[in-house]
C-alpha cells in the first residue's frame, strides 16, 4: 500500500509539510509522557543534606553533591542499565581446559565500580582520619545508589570486612592498606602485587542458612602456624570475583573465621570452584556463586573457635549498608514518581496537582525521609563508635539494638514502598524500560541478605536479655523528643509494656514498635513539622489506613511534596 504521504511527495523528491488529512491519520504523535529524569541531582535530597550536616560530616557536602550529578547523569544511569542487561557470565575452564573459575562482567559494571572505589565508597573510611568519614561514605551511598544496586554489594563487603580482619594484626598489616585504597583494579592476580583490593564473605551453607553454627566446612591445621586448608561447599558467596573472602569454616577448636584469597602468594590460584551462580530475582548484575573449597588454603583471622564473634563486626557493618540500600531504593523510586507525576496530565490536570495523587507521593515521601534519617543517624553512631568517641559506651549500646532494629523495619518497608512508586507511573512504569521493575525487584533481597526479618527481630531480642546497656541506650535516644508530641510519648508507653511482656511469638511486633518510635523521634527532633506530625498521626497515632496514600486531611501535603521533591513543582 502507498501511504499518503508518498502519494503527495512533490516532483522533486521533497516531502511537504503534512497535510490535515496525514496529521489525522499519525500514529506515532508522542504527547503527555514525561521528559527523560537524567541527567538530575541525585543528591538533591534535603533530608539527606541536613542529616550528612547533623551526624558530623558537613566537610563532605561539596563532594557529596558533585558524586550526586554523575549519578544522575545520563552516563551513569546508562551504565546502571547495561549492567543489568548484560549479566555477568561464568568461565569455569579456558579454552586449553585449564580451570580458571572467573567471571566476566559488561564494562558498565567495571565504570560503576571504579568510581564507588574512588570515591570512598568500599574500605576507604578507615584510613581516613577525618570525625564523620563513615556518615560520608554512607551518605556517598544513599547517593551513588541511583545508579544501581548490585555492585554495591563487592563495595559493602570490603568495607566491612577491615574491622573484622583487625582481629589478626599481622594479616591486616598486609592487606588493610589495599582494602582502603581508593583504586579499583579488577582481575585476579597476587593481591599485594595489585594497587587496590576487593574482599567478599562466604558464611552460609545449604543445610543451615542463618544458622552458621552447623556449617560443615572443615578447617585442617597445616604445618604452618595460622593456615589451614578448607574442604567444603558454600551455598551463597556473592562477587566471587573478589580478591580475598573471609568464610566460616569448623576448625578443631571449634567455628572459625578464616582469609581466603583467591590467588596464592606465589601466583598460583587458590582451589575456588564456582559451581554455579545463582539465577536470582534481582540483583541481577552482581554474581552470586556457590563456591567449593578442597584443599583450599586459609589463613585464620581471630582465635579458634570465635569464628562468629570475630566476623559480627562485618555483619554489623553489612547491615547498615541493607538499611541504606533500601532509603536509597526509596529515595530513587519516589523521584522517578514525583517526576512523572509532574509532567504527566489525567482527567484534565497534571497528576502531581490532584489531591489523591498528592497524598500518595507525600505519603511516600514521608517513609523516606525517615528511612533516610534513620540510616544516617545509625551512621552516625557507627563513626563515633569506630574511632573511640564513645567513652560511656551508650553509642555502642545503640548502634547494636538500632542497626538490628533499623535493618528489620526499613528493609521489610521497601517492597512496598517501590511497588506503590511504580504504580505512580502505571502501566509505564511496568515495562523494563522504564527501570522501575528493576528496583521492584532489587527491594525484597535487602530485608533477605544479613539475616531476615526473624532473624533480626530474634537478635533485638538477644540484645535485650544478654546485653542490659542496649534498652537503656535505646530510650535515652527517644528521650529526646520526650514531651514534644502526644503521640510518640504514648508509642514509648506501649513499647516499656511490651518490653516487660515481651516473648518470642511477638519479637517483629516489638521490633516495628522501636523502629516506628525510633525514626519519629528523629523526625520530631530534626524535621519540619508538618513532616514530624504526619509521621506521628499516621504511624503512631493510627489516623492511617492500610495502603500508602491514606493521610488524613489534616496533614501538610503541600509542605511535604515541597520539601522531598527535588526542583520544586
């Protein structure tokens, strides 16, 4: 068939202009969809800002909203999109036959990693002296995050795994220095012959899961004093292509903690066999593998059978980077909806002007704010904790119950949360393209990786029995706002009750209840309040219903929206 617009081509070969009847025929009119987000700010985010300011790490600011434009580039988002697209692939053998155990990854997650390493998001904050390193890195987090989610995974271990290695002096003397560069140089080869090291962490087996304890790695005394070989096979070990593990393993004194590199001093590779990696839900650009030691060289880091007590401070540091994962999955998914809520029109009105839509954005809106609070005052006690400032020891006391507390609450927040922001986009936001089924997907791995949510509500628990200090160190925080609003004092009521009748059966009860009073208090104490009072009526006070979207009418929206939605309205 000949279009019409062939049929009027003039003489010449020159289309003309469309005539009426062709523009009442056009199909492919792109009216009311919004502009592409990128290139934005990603660290455009007040709460974020007044936080890094609050929790003693201002100095950062400058850096902090530069690494906030690339991350909002058109560049870097594109590099968050082809990582996941082209997924890492597999190479148990060369060509020759030899094994190798590698695994390839798209150049996007290469440039992705290699601007988190230098900008101090992996082990840098431990050999940086500056009071608030830590709330910076965290903060770098939050922001870098809008990138995408798997290649934080490789930078949160190596971070994590410093204070752990500590508990060996002569092992952190050689490696430290490497885990804290700012250089990111992928490839496996002698790790002190490399400029910048990344570390992973191999707990979990299939017949145990969380519970560690009943790993059946075995570990054998060699020769050498502090080195073993491994035999054993481990069920989830993520970014295999790390230069150095630390994994559990039972030694003759009992469950250990052991380094692992993947390539031995002398150059030759260490037994690492990646069975398989996982097909996993989301998370789909990090690699996460079933790895089998035989004979597997170890060093051991810590004394004998204090393998748990020895790696906890990873697992401490790792669950502070799953509640700042999911404030940034928040954040990231509730810009994408305040964007198109503005710049799309329904029923006669933009969508970010109707009232119903305007209730479920500060809705949202609001759970971000305290997410994001919430994860930078944890960082906060974190900072202070690792560099000594905390001579009473009630940050300490904190940051046990508050991380295991903010781990369990936020992240079980975060599906939620992202499946409403995605239907704030509707059908566009259901398709791949528009990257909300990505962060869709990444939500329900947050709550899962460290421990799920009975596991972390059963540590609370532990906390409170067999260490006094932390329930005290968790109400002198809510003290804090004591008398400002009705409405916290009376949830502070409630959770001494529980406390008292506290059991096992309602721990996630007890744990929501702390988390909810936690991040009000901050919220009462630190944010505007028209923020403060709608968290406190709607979380506390009951005046909610059941989905996103149900504030009262009382509450502020307009004020909220003003304050969480980057560039005004």
């Amino acid at each position: 068939m000949v279009s019409i617009l062939a049929q009027e081509q003039s003489g010449d070969g020159a289309a003309p202009e469309p005539s009426e009847r062709s523009r009442q025929y056009a199909t492919h009119d792109v009216t009311n969809q919004p502009p592409p987000l990128s290139p934005y700010d990603a660290s455009e985010d007040t709460a974020l800002l007044e936080g890094l300011r609050r929790e003693g790490a201002g100095w950062a600011e400058e850096d902090i909203r530069r690494l906030g434009l690339t991350a909002g580039s058109v560049e870097a988002q594109e590099w968050g999109e082809q990582a996941n697209r082209h997924e890492p692939e597999l190479r148990t053998h060369d060509r020759y036959g030899h094994r190798v155990d590698e695994v390839d990854f798209h150049p996007s997650w290469h440039r992705l990693m290699r601007v988190a390493v230098a900008e101090g998001l992996a082990g840098a904050p431990w050999a940086d002296e500056r009071p608030g390193a830590h709330v910076a890195r965290t903060a770098g987090g939050l922001v870098w995050g809008h990138t995408e989610a798997g290649h934080g995974c490789p930078t949160s271990m190596t971070y994590a795994a410093v204070p752990a290695l500590r508990r060996q002096p002569e092992l952190a003397k050689v490696y430290e220095p490497l885990l804290t560069s700012r250089e990111y140089e992928p490839g496996l080869r002698v790790p002190t012959e490399k400029r910048g090291l990344l570390a992973g962490m191999g707990m979990t087996e299939k017949q145990g899961g969380s519970d560690v304890r009943t790993n059946t790695t075995t570990a054998t005394p060699t020769a050498e004093p502090g080195v073993y070989t491994l035999r054993g096979h481990k069920w989830f070990t993520s970014a295999p292509m790390c230069d150095v593990f630390l994994v559990l393993a039972q030694a003759p004194g009992g469950l250990s903690c052991f380094l692992v590199p993947r390539v031995l001093p002398d150059g030759s590779r260490n037994t690492f066999r990646i069975q398989r990696l996982k097909d996993k839900l989301g998370n789909r650009s990090n690699a996460s593998s079933e790895p089998e030691f035989d004979g597997t060289v170890a060093w051991l880091v810590g004394p004998e059978g204090r393998g748990v007590k020895t790696i906890i401070e990873m697992v401490n540091c790792t669950r502070l980077d799953c509640v700042m994962s999911s404030a940034t999955l928040m954040r990231k998914t509730l810009v994408e909806a305040g964007h198109h809520a503005r710049h799309r029109t329904a029923f006669g009105a933009r969508l970010v002007d109707q009232p119903l839509m305007r209730n479920v954005l500060a809705d949202l809106a609001l759970e971000s704010e305290a997410a994001t609070t919430l994860t930078l005052r944890l960082a906060g006690a974190a900072d202070r904790v690792v560099r000594g400032e905390d001579a009473r020891g009630t940050e300490t006391a904190f940051r046990r119950i508050a991380t295991a507390v903010g781990k369990y609450w936020v992240t079980k927040r975060g599906p939620a949360f992202t499946a409403e922001a995605l239907e704030c986009l509707g059908g566009n936001g259901y398709v791949e393209d528009s990257g909300m089924p990505r962060h869709y997907r990444e939500a329900p791995l947050l709550s899962i990786w460290e421990g799920s949510g009975n596991v972390n509500a059963l540590d609370v628990l532990r906390a409170l029995s067999k260490e006094p200090g932390t329930a005290e160190a968790l109400f002198g925080e809510l003290a804090l706002a004591q008398g400002a609003d009705t409405r916290l004092d009376g949830a502070v009521a409630r959770l001494k009750g529980m406390l008292a009748a506290g059991s096992e059966t309602g721990a996630r009860r007890l744990v929501e209840l702390m988390a909810l009073t936690l991040q009000a208090s901050l919220l009462v104490r630190h944010a505007p309040a028209p923020v403060a009072d709608a968290f406190c009526a709607t979380r506390l006070g009951g005046d909610w219903g059941h989905a996103f979207g149900t504030l009262p009418d009382a509450a502020d929206v307009d004020a909220i929206l003003s304050r969480a939605l980057p560039g005004g309205e």
